[in-house]
C-alpha cells in the first residue's frame, strides 16, 4: 500500500504541475491537492480491487484513478475560490490570448466588437455561458463539466454550435470569408 500510494503521488504531483499554469495555484496549495488526490484515488483503488480484469498493468488501471481524483479536485478548487471576472475588460484582453501584438490589437477592436454582440445576440444562454467561460475566462473544461453537472463530450458540442453560429453570424456582417466561416474552400 505504501508503495502504491508513492506512485499515485508521483503520479498526482506530475498531473498538478502539467496543469499549474491554469490552476492560480503554487507551492504548498499545489502539493497538498496532489496529496490529496494521491489519497482519495488509493482509497478507491483499494475500494475496487476486485474490479481489475488485469486487461492493462496494474499501474495503468491505478493511474486512471489519480488522474480522475486531480480533475475532480482541480474543478472543485476552481470553483471554490473563482477569480473570474466576465466584464468588458475581459474582451479586451482577448487579442491577448490570441497572441496579437499592440499593433495587431487595435486592428481587431472591431472584429472583437462583433464577436462579443454575436455572442451576445446569436448564441443561447447556456451556449453564451460556456463559450465565455472557455474562451474569455479560460476556465479548464473539467472544471466547467464539473461546476454544471455535465461531461466534456457535453461541452464541446456546446462549444462546436456555438462556434458555428458565431462564425455564421460574423460571414453575415462581413467579417469572415463565406468559404472559411463554413468550413469549405473552394
């Protein structure tokens, strides 16, 4: 048991630290949530012993459960302690999250205008809340699956006829290419 429990936290600080940089969270924080995620998986392994088929190694198997607990904890912690504001100076940061330099961000203050009044005027509430969510708050999708008691398949087909119709609406005004806008070129 001990030896399993070193592997699963070696396994858990491994998974923290791939997701850190969109986690808000460092140091002491950060250890203790691969600490505990190392715990309640052994806790459930031990639980469900008789369920290996020995179909994969053994560790393979275990390893699914660290990986499960260190997503729970992750969207718990987000939403436990959001830091999420959704406000206007929010869409104006995103030419940032796109990479776009000073030059190239006062270019796209229209097109962003347009797509946050796509947003606004095409998309449905539950569409609108997932798609700023992701795309303008960054919030990871096993947190947002999580916090809305659903599952990632769930909120990427959100996001993929949300896209559609945002893309739809922005050909509509003039912003995009018909040909790019539905995916066809030619």
């Amino acid at each position: 048991m001990a030896r399993l429990h070193e592997l699963l936290l070696k396994v858990a600080r491994a998974e923290v630290n791939r997701r850190r940089s969109r986690l808000r969270l460092a140091g002491p924080e950060l250890d203790d949530l691969a600490h505990q995620a190392a715990a309640d998986s052994l806790m459930a392994i031990t639980g469900k012993l008789d369920d290996f088929r020995g179909e994969s190694r053994f560790t393979t198997w275990a390893y699914k459960f660290v990986i499960l607990e260190v997503s729970t904890k992750i969207g718990r912690h987000f939403w436990r302690h959001p830091t999420v504001a959704m406000g206007a100076e929010d869409w104006e940061r995103l030419p940032d999250r796109f990479g776009l330099d000073p030059a190239g961000s006062a270019e796209w203050q229209d097109l962003i205008a347009a797509l946050r009044r796509a947003v606004d005027d095409v998309l449905s509430d539950h569409q609108r809340r997932i798609f700023v969510a992701i795309v303008i708050a960054g919030v990871p999708v096993e947190s947002l699956a999580l916090e809305l008691a659903s599952n990632r398949n769930a909120i990427y087909k959100t996001m993929f006829d949300a896209r559609r119709k945002i893309r739809a609406e922005l050909a509509a005004k003039g912003y995009l290419d018909t040909r790019t806008a539905t995916g066809r070129h030619g």
